[in-house]
C-alpha cells in the first residue's frame, strides 16, 4: 500500500531531479577522478647528507646498528648501482629535486652565503609537478638550491619550509670555515643565527611527523633532507655517546630513529600501503674528516670524486603491497629519475614542462618486474663543468682528470679534516660487475667498449658541455640569479 504521505515521484515535478539526471552522466569522469585521486600515492624521500654507501646497516656498517633502516630495505627494494649526478651538495640536491642532471640547469658545486645564484623559476622541481595535482609538499632540513627569497623552497612548490638553507658548515663555529651566521628558516623568514645543531634531526622530525598527521587524508610529498651527517656533526642528548663508532654513530643512530619515527607515523595513520618511503644520500664519504666522515665500504674514493665511493650512495625503495620485500635491484639508476617516476605514479604522463629533463621512470625496477632493465643506455658523472666519467651497462669510462684523495693516508682526527692530495687517472675502463672498486684498468683489453662509451660520451658533451674538451653545450640553461647580475 502507498504511504499517501511520501510525495508520488515523477520526474516532471522535480525539476532538481531532472536536473541530476541530465548531470550524473557530466559528473561521472569527475567522480572516477576524485576515486582514482584516492589511489594515488604519498612521496616520502629522506635523503641524508655524505653519507657513504657502507654507512648503513644493510650495507654493512660497523660499530652501530640502523634497524630502523634494515627494516625498510627488508620490506622493500634496495638498490646496489643507485648514483647520485655529482658528488656534492647543490649539484646533487638539484639533480633530485628537478630530474635534471645539474649541469642542464646551471647549479654546480655547494652554494654557500655568498652565492648570488639559484634555482631559475622556469625549473620544475618534484614539488610543483606534484602540486599542479593536489598535492601538499613541505621540505624540512637543508635546501641547497639557492638561499635568496626568490630560490627558497617555497618559491618553488612547497608549501611548508622548516630548515637550513645551505651548508651545515657554513658557519662562524667550524674550524676550517670563515662564514657569517647560519641561518635557519622558517617559511621565508630567518626564525634564528646559529641554531643548536643538536636539535636538528629531532626537530625535522617533529615536523615531518606533525606534516603526517595533517595529511592523512590528501596525498602528499614529504621531503626530509637531514643536514647530517655532513660535518660538523652533532647529536642529541638522546643518542650521544650511545655506540662503539663514536660521534659518526652516534649521529647515524639518530638519523636511523628519524626513518623510525616518519614509518610509524604512516603506521599509525594507516598510510603503509599508500606511501612510497625512499632513502638515500646526496653523496658519498667526506674522507678527509676521518674519523667524523663516513665510508664507501669497497668502492674507490669519495665525496667530490666522480669515482663510485663519490656518486654511487645507499638507496632503499619501500612501498608495501606495491614493491615486493627483501629484493635487490642490481640495475643502475640514479636521483634524476624519482621526479618522472613520481609523476607516472602520481597519474600524471606529462610533466608540466616545456624544458627537457633528463631522468626516466624506473617503476618497472622498484616494483621488480620481471627482467626489467635499466632505462639508461648511460649514465654521466660530471665534477663542476667536467665530464670525467660515464657508465653503460657494467662498464664504467673515466676521461683523463685530476681528483682528490688521501692517497692511503688517514683522515682528520676529531672534527679537523686531514690533508688531500691531487692525483690525476688516464683513460680507464673499469668493469664494474668484476670490479667494483675500479682497481683495474682493462681498457687495452676493450677497444670496442672504449670506443662505444667514448661515442656516448660525445652526445653528453654535445648537449651539455665538458671543461675538460673546451666544449659547449647545446643543451644547458642558466640558473636563476638576482636581478643585478642579470644579462
Ligand atoms: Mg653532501
């Protein structure tokens, strides 16, 4: 029997009715959006500061113990032939952020408080291709892309910047350094000079954590580049004294608690399985600082070298339900490539670019698909404007240059750095599968590997230039600067 008092429904009398039905059909692509938008993962990339490939647990530290880091690398892939672009701050740090190698974009070298440059507004960093999305983006620790207010962070896709702005060292206190005051910045403004470096690890934490909190219910890219363990190191009371290695451990354990503290928090907001958590390191080993510097295990040199202690770094990929666990991806890679690999993951297949860059997605190698290689044909090691060395398959090209090194001698004591000494390598080719720590030239033995690399090495020069040869590159573009040093 009909409820006489429930209105007798006909399309005709309800003109707001008539109205959803003309639209649901319009509202629908909308509506798939806003579901696909659901799936679209969080980016949480942690990146430390020289810290050597053997200066984590999972690969091999001594003396200290990383389990927060071994867990991660036990759920999720790690890389054995993940490379920074150079080994050094800014360059690096500029690489990642734009998946461009820093020679495109015009950033070498360490930016410190004189600089007069930084990151040019027509580059697109990872965080405004995932802002143009949604996104919220924050950065807390060291930038290292430019300290004036047009190249901060905020200028450039993050809505949130807590941090320093270059350098650790780059302060009045460190012993080799003749630097005005350090600042720490808050947004666009400096909240102190000289802040307690103790309080560093713990308070990009704090932050990172409270950003997680607050984003549970939008995606989100969370990036936390810590400023240790570049020295001068420092430590909280939380982990001071607390292991064998000294200081150096002591500082690692803390950032170890950090990864620890950020996973937990995805934990507790249920974001496991929707988050994409990376580690890795903007560089190798400062060797020099010995017992304050980390260690490349096996490989060749460190920080500052194109040799593979400089540029090939820890790198773990953790992403449950998405990366299988416990597997090593032996296939090279390096930073440039998380920015097209973020925006593929985020649903995004153009990058909002009309400027080149030069990373690939390397989805198919975190996620272990089955024999997926390298997208690279090559990878570039420049130092400065110098193309010293290039890598395809396993074999790795080294173009006569000079470089630093300790030449077998021990580094500083405490926090003083011990003295380098210059050494120069001819041509040599290192077969990187036999011989990781390119102790052995088989060049003569591989003509044809010589020739090919060389031949790869031309189209680098060509697009981005090389001191070394006197060459130009077609390909760069310059950074930002400040209006008076404009052209
Ligand atoms: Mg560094």
């Amino acid at each position: 029997m009909r409820d006489r008092t429930a209105p007798h429904h006909h399309v005709d009398d309800f003109p707001t009715m008539k109205l959803l039905i003309f639209l649901v059909p319009l509202l629908l692509p909308l509506l798939a959006i806003a579901a696909e938008a659901d799936d679209r993962p969080n980016f949480v990339v942690i990146y430390a500061d020289d810290l050597g490939y053997a200066d984590v647990g999972f690969n091999g530290a001594k003396g200290y113990q990383t389990p927060h880091l071994d867990r991660l690398a036990a759920r999720g892939v790690r890389f054995s032939d993940f490379y920074v672009a150079q080994a050094v701050c800014s360059a690096s740090r500029t690489a990642l952020l734009t998946g461009c190698y820093p020679n495109r974009v015009g950033i070498l070298g360490a930016l410190g408080p004189q600089s007069r440059h930084g990151i040019h507004e027509s580059e697109t960093t990872i965080a405004e291709v995932l802002k143009s999305r949604g996104y919220a983006t924050a950065i807390y620790g060291k930038w290292h892309l430019g300290h004036h207010p047009q190249f901060l962070p905020t200028r450039h896709g993050f809505d949130d910047y807590f941090g320093l702005p270059y350098s650790n060292d780059m302060w009045p206190k460190h012993p080799t350094a003749k630097f005005p005051a350090l600042p720490l910045i808050e947004g666009e403004k400096t909240i102190a000079e000289n802040p307690d470096q103790t309080q560093l690890v713990t308070w990009y934490t704090e932050r990172a954590v409270k950003f997680i909190d607050q984003n549970r219910d939008k995606p989100f890219f969370l990036y936390v580049p810590h400023a240790m363990p570049h020295v001068p190191l420092f430590v909280s009371d939380k982990f001071a004294g607390k292991t064998e290695r000294g200081l150096f451990g002591d500082v690692i354990s803390e950032i170890d608690w950090s990864v620890g503290q950020i996973v937990e928090a995805l934990e507790q907001n249920g974001l496991t399985e929707k988050t994409l958590v990376i580690f890795t390191s903007d560089n190798g080993p400062w060797l020099s600082y010995g017992e304050h510097a980390g260690s490349a295990g096996g490989l060749r040199e460190g920080k500052g070298t194109s040799f593979e202690g400089g540029v090939r770094v820890p790198f773990v990929a953790c992403w449950p339900g998405k990366i299988p666990a416990g597997k090593v991806c032996r296939e090279m890679a390096m930073t440039i490539d998380l920015l097209p690999t973020f925006a593929r993951l985020a649903g995004i297949d153009e990058i909002p670019s009309q400027r080149r860059i030069d990373g690939l997605n390397i989805w198919p190698l975190l996620s272990g698909q089955k024999d997926a290689k390298s997208p690279h044909e090559a990878l570039y090691f420049y130092w400065g404007e110098g193309l010293e060395a290039v890598r395809s398959g396993n074999w790795k090209l080294h173009f006569p240059h000079g470089y630093r090194t300790l030449a077998g001698k021990p580094g500083g004591r405490g926090d003083q750095p011990g003295p380098y000494q210059q050494a120069k390598i001819e041509l040599s080719l290192f077969d990187l599968a036999a011989d990781p720590g390119e102790t052995t030239n088989v060049a003569e033995k591989h003509p044809d590997v010589v020739a090919r690399l060389q031949l790869l090495a031309e189209k680098a020069r060509d697009d981005l230039g090389d001191s070394l040869t006197k060459r130009k590159g077609k390909g760069i573009r310059p950074p930002g600067r400040l209006p008076e040093e404009s052209k």
